[in-house]
C-alpha cells in the first residue's frame, strides 16, 4: 500500500502516452487535490515493447471504428427490415399454431375416412 503527500491511499492507474503505452503508476485519487503524488509502478519499458503496444493499439482504434460501422450497418438493415416487415405482415406458424392444425386434421381425417365409406355404402344399396 503506498501513502499519498496528502495521508490518503494512492490508487493505481494506467498510462497511454506514446511513451509510456501500457505503463501503471501511483497517483493521488483526491480530485482536484494539490499534492500531485506520482510514481510509476512498472519499469521503463524497452523501445520494441513501446513500438508492439502502439502497433496494437492502433489495430485497436481500427477494429473499433469497424466494428461501430458494422454496428450502424446492422442497425441499418433492422429497420430495413421493421419497415418490410410492416408494408407486408408475413403469417407466422408458431409451435401453438402448428399444434392446432395437427389437431384438427388428427380429427378431421377419421371423419372423412368415415364419411367417404358411408357415402360408398349409401351407393351401394
Ligand atoms: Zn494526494
């Protein structure tokens, strides 16, 4: 744990200068406080780990930008398709619909099958 100027627990955060990309440090957490504490936590990092960090953050910032373009693209299409959907209402079968209409042809077929064989049997005589 390490102690502020001010007396207070320091918190912990992390640097994304180009510098020091990646880097933690020590600072006061006290907002707007006037004792500035500052201490690094890591090491000084080697030039090539400072080049890979700003390589991947820069990949970063790319996916980031595409990904909020694929988002605006996708929200795009939704309400391409909200407005088809409401020019022309498809019928939806659900799993009740499809269960009713089971039923009802469980049922209807027996009758006709009888129905038809009645008929049959009325010519017959
Ligand atoms: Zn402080």
């Amino acid at each position: 744990m390490v102690m502020c100027r001010c007396g207070r627990q320091t918190g912990i955060k992390t640097s994304w200068t180009d510098i020091n990309p990646g880097r933690q440090f020590y600072t006061c957490v006290q907002l707007r406080s006037r004792c500035k504490f500052f201490a690094w936590i890591d090491p000084p990092m080697c030039p090539r780990s400072v080049q890979v960090i700003r390589g991947l953050m820069d990949t970063k910032v790319v996916l980031e930008n595409e990904v909020k373009f694929l988002r605006e693209e996708v929200r795009m299409y939704k309400e391409q398709v909200a407005e088809m959907e409401n020019k022309n209402p498809r019928v939806v079968l659900n799993r009740d619909t499809c269960l009713i209409i089971c039923w009802i042809l469980f049922f209807f077929c027996p009758y006709l099958y009888l129905s038809l064989a009645v008929f049959k049997f009325m010519q017959l005589m």
